[in-house]
C-alpha cells in the first residue's frame, strides 16, 4: 500500500504553492511515497511521554532593546523587486476584480 | 615562493610581517582559480578587479598602521548561501539569478571587518538541500582528488576551492552535515560550532533552529582562526548564544588528547559503512589511544532514528521558510501577464524557480505538518529529538568527546544517486545527531580508502568547540607525522590551463 495517493500529492502541490504539471506530480507522488515510507520509521520509537524538542536552545523570549536604529532606504527596499510603482512593489491582482 | 599553497595561518604571518602584501596574496589565487576552476567549478561568482580593490584596502588598513587581525589580508571563498551587497547572492537557486541583497550577513560584515579578502562565491545545493552540489541549479562542482566524483554538499564549492588551492579558506553553512561531509570527501578540516555561536543573520534561511555557519580549511588551526573571525554573539540573531566564543584557537594550538575520555559511537559502524572507511576510523581510534587518551565504547540507541527524523524535521521548517520566495518582493517572477492573479503568478515561479529537491521537500514538509498528520510525523520527530539529546547527555556523563566517521562512504560518483534521494540522504546519516541537538562537531581528514578522504568527525557538548579543536589537532598532528604532511599533498595534482 503506497504510504500517499497522487491526489494527496496534488493537493500538497496547490497548498506548496507550485504549479506542476503531470508529469512532474507523477514523479514527485512515487519519490514522496518512498521518501513518506522511509522516515515513517520514527513511529518505531517509543516515545509516549517524550516532551517533543523544537529547537537546540532553550531561548526563550528574547527581545532586542526598544530604540530607533537606521533601516533600508525605500531605494534599497526595492531595489531587487520585479515591479515597482512609485515607492512601491507592483503585485498582480490580488482581488477577483471582475465585480 | 607558492602562495597558493601556503596555508591562513602561515599567509597571515607572511602578510603581517611585511613579506607578501595582500594585493600578491590575492592574485596569486585569482591566476589558481583562472588555472583550474575551469575543471573544479567551485564559484559561481568571481570579480577579479573587486577583490583586488578589496585587497589594496587591506594593504591601505596595515601601511596605515591599524592593528589587524592574524587572517587581514587572506583570501577566502564565500558561500553563496550568505548575502553579500557587493556580489549577486542566489544559494544555488534559479529563482535568486543576479540578485544583489541590500545588506551584508553578519558573517560577511566580520570577515570583512577582519580584513579577509573575499574571492567569490561558492556553488552550493540549491537552497542547501543536498549532498554533492548536484542540486545546484548552475552546475556540480567537482572533487579534485578525482573529478568525476562528488565534492560533497551542500558547501560543495567551498570544499572544491579550498582542496583545489584556490583558496586557503571557505564558508560554509551546516545543517545536517553540509560542512562536515564535504570536508571529509575532499580532505579538509571542516568545523559545525554549537547552533548559536555563529550568527544566522543574512544567511538564506533553510531550516533555521539547524542552520550553523561554519569554516572549512586545510588544517585545524586555520579553521580556528576562521571560527574565531566570525563567531560570536549577533543580536541581529535572535537565536545567537550570548556565551563568550570558546577559546578554539587556544585548543588547536594545545592539540593533546592525555587523559581525555573518548566514546566511540557503537551505533555508526558495520552495515552500509564501506570497508576503507571503517579501517581508517579503528586505525585512528587506536592512535588517539596510543596518544594518552582514555577510549570507550558508548551507545548512543536512538541515534539510529535521527536521519528519519531530520527527513521529517528540516523539510518542515523548509516549507515554511521558502513561503518567503513569492515572486513579489526580490527575486523572479513568471507569468505576470496582466491575466493572471497574484497566486497563479506565484505558483507558475515557485514551479519554474525552484529544482526538484527543493519541491520535494517543500511538499514532504507540507505534508509533515498537515493536520492529521501533524502528530504522526513531525510531533514524532520532534520527541525523538527529545530522545537524541537525552542520548548525547547520557553519553557525555561518561566521555568529553564523541567520535565516528563522519561519512559512511568516500565520494560517490557523479550521477551516482542523483535520482535516488533515500540514497542521498544517507550520506549525512553520522553529522545528523548533532545539528538536531546543536552540539559542536568536527571532520578532520584520517587517511585514504581506495585512494580517497576519509574522515573522523569528532563531536562535543554544547559549547565545548574548544574540545572538538583540541582532539582534532592532536590527531591532526599524529597523522602528518606518519604521513610526513597534510593528506591533501597525496591528492593528484591539476593540470593548469593556460
């Protein structure tokens, strides 16, 4: 039984925001069915109880102090953008504007 | 006298004494990287007039009479993972071509503030997601013990530059093994500090409570000298341990293992380990031995379960790192014909700037962290993290170091797994445990099989770098004794184009 469905696989592709074609879903849904299969194998450990650990450090809430300090300039900002507009990033429409 | 393959420690001393400037040093390694980066392919970016200015400013700094530090002056090649204003920053990806970050990473600002002169950047995996370079979306760099095999990855350009002598240090970033593998398979010393003692800031993020910068050179107490350049508390990072650097360069210099207790991790041999590496490992195990120092075996259970989940842990925390590459702020963008909205746009360049590890890992990490799934794999991970630590405590109540190989195998052949990404994934199953736990670990170079690097990794506690340097020399010294210099003098030497 394969650990993930090509439907599953299509779905996972719309959430990752990617836009694949067929072919490519195909080859991803047998390699993530492998891949799904092979690190299944941490349900093997007996963990009940086992505090999950998320980080290497135990940091907790860490601030930096509350001044002004200089920031990028709006030329600097945009500088790496693929559209602009003004002193702004142009995006494509983001609204259905149809209405 | 051969500057190129004179090491940072010796160039430092040469530069400082007047008897080399900064703009020889530096060109001396440009006409190297001309020579034979042709068939090494480490960088993916080289400016030779900007590093030569680079070079006279340093030149400038010293005839100025500024006191600086014991590198100013050498070169180094630089990941292309670290964001640089002055050179295009793209960590190996299509969707990053040309772009010029608006700020330094905190590591570039401090190896620029220590005078060292940057020659380029690196090839590196895609994002830092594989293990031989063959994931970069430009081109795989090569081994120059052998060009047809891997350079390792994902620093596999800086593993190239530095092995190919056309630098005598790199960066690199470790986050299940990217320094540490690709040091062993070309012969160097490579170096992962405790998570937080090296700034992640301007550091293109893979899996951040992983990623760990680090340096790679041709021997302990250059990566040393690099570590201490630029370690240290960032308060860019909010992750950067607020700790003093641990005296690495001090320990290096020690290089004595008398009475040091040395744990053998029992769990990283026989099955899947190729016969050269594990001689090569018993061998050095017995020279530490014969050096003074007290070995033992120590068990380590659940190191086994780390690979799997790192495979469910860095994915996850890849996924929602790359959300970032969106198509609307820096970087490519496909599609925008007008017709199409913002998230068909980024759909259309997610698909077409990013390779296909990149994709499988963003969707496995989807996966991994989609409700109904959630606790079965990545919760699960996450307590045998739990249990890796636990491990490793329980292991250093009875040893200060921890040592394996660092590499189940020497350098695979290129093409060998390319298509095989359960293969892959196995060449960082012995470097794993410790970037879960974020423990200091080391690769220094411990003899050939088949004619290839071998390494020993040798691991300590959370900020006991100073140890890792310390066993590291020590072996390191031992060795070049028996060999009569460094492994990488055994290495074939490249033919230089014209």
């Amino acid at each position: 039984m394969s650990a993930i469905t090509r439907d599953e696989v299509s779905h996972l592709a719309r959430l990752s925001r990617l836009a694949l074609g067929d072919d490519e879903l195909d080859h991803l849904a047998a390699q993530l069915d492998q891949i799904i299969s092979a690190v299944a194998r941490v349900q093997e450990v007996a963990a009940e109880d086992i505090p999950p650990t998320s980080h290497a450090l135990p940091l907790t809430n860490v601030y930096r102090a509350d001044e002004v300090r200089p920031c990028l300039t709006p030329e600097q900002a945009l500088a790496g953008a693929p559209a602009t507009e003004g002193q702004r990033f142009r995006v494509p429409r983001i609204l259905d504007e149809e209405a | 006298m051969d500057l190129v393959k004179k090491g940072a420690t010796e160039l430092g001393e040469l530069l400082a004494a007047g008897e080399a400037s900064a703009v020889e040093v530096a060109e001396a390694h440009l006409d190297r990287i001309a020579a034979v980066d042709g068939q090494v392919k480490a960088f993916l970016h080289v400016d030779r007039e900007a590093t030569l200015a680079q070079a006279r400013k340093v030149d400038e700094r010293r005839a100025a009479g500024e006191r600086l530090g014991p590198l100013a002056g050498v070169p180094i090649a630089h990941k292309d993972v670290f964001t640089t204003t002055d050179m295009p920053t793209t960590a190996g990806s299509k969707i990053l071509e040309g772009w010029r970050p608006p700020y330094d990473a905190t590591v570039t600002a401090r190896l620029r503030e220590a005078g060292l002169v940057i020659l380029g950047k690196t090839n590196m995996d895609e994002f830092a997601m594989g293990s031989s370079t063959e994931n970069s979306a430009y081109f795989t760099s090569r081994n120059p013990w052998d060009l047809e095999r891997i350079p390792g990855g994902s620093s596999g350009g800086s593993s190239a530059a530095v092995a190919a002598y056309e630098a005598p240090l790199s960066t690199g970033t470790d986050t299940g093994g990217s320094i540490r593998q690709p040091a062993a398979v070309t012969g160097l010393v490579g170096m992962k500090p405790t998570y937080g003692g090296s700034s992640r800031y301007g550091v293109i993020a893979f899996a951040s409570s992983l990623d760990t910068p680090g340096p790679f050179a041709r021997s302990v107490l250059d990566a040393a000298l690099l570590h201490e350049a630029f370690s240290g508390h960032d308060p860019m990072d909010s992750t950067s341990v607020s700790e003093a650097v641990p005296p690495v360069v001090e320990a290096a210099r020690r290089a004595d293992v008398n009475g040091l207790r040395v744990g053998v991790v029992k769990e990283f041999a026989g099955e899947g380990y190729q016969p050269g590496v594990t001689a090569r490992f018993d061998e050095t195990v017995e020279l530490l031995e014969s050096l003074g120092a007290k070995v033992v075996e120590v068990s380590c259970p659940h190191f086994t379960y780390a690979l799997p989940a790192y495979y469910l842990i860095a994915p996850s925390e890849c996924s929602s790192n790359l959300a970032r590459f969106d198509a609307m702020r820096y970087g490519l963008r496909i599609g925008d014909d007008g017709s199409r909205s913002a998230e068909e746009v980024m759909a259309l360049t997610r698909a077409e700037g990013f390779g296909p590890e990149v994709k499988r890992r963003i969707m496995l990490g989807t996966y991994a962290l989609s409700s109904g799934y959630y606790d079965a794999y990545y919760g699960k991970a996450q307590q045998v993290r739990t249990l890796i630590k636990r491990d490793f405590e329980a292991a250093f109540e009875q040893v200060d170091v921890l040592v394996s190989p660092t590499t189940p195998t020497t350098a695979f052949p290129i093409g060998e797994r390319a298509d095989d990404p359960v293969a892959m994934y196995l060449a960082d199953l012995c470097t794993i445990p410790a970037n879960l736990t974020g423990n200091a670990a080391i690769s220094v170079p411990c003899g050939l099989a088949d004619g290839l690097p071998v390494g020993l990794q040798i691991m300590a506690p959370v900020l006991g770098d100073d140890r890792v340097y310390r066993v590291g020399a020590a072996v390191e010294r031992a060795l070049e004794d028996r060999w009569g210099g460094p492994l990488l003098a055994q290495a074939p030497e490249l033919v230089e184009a014209k």
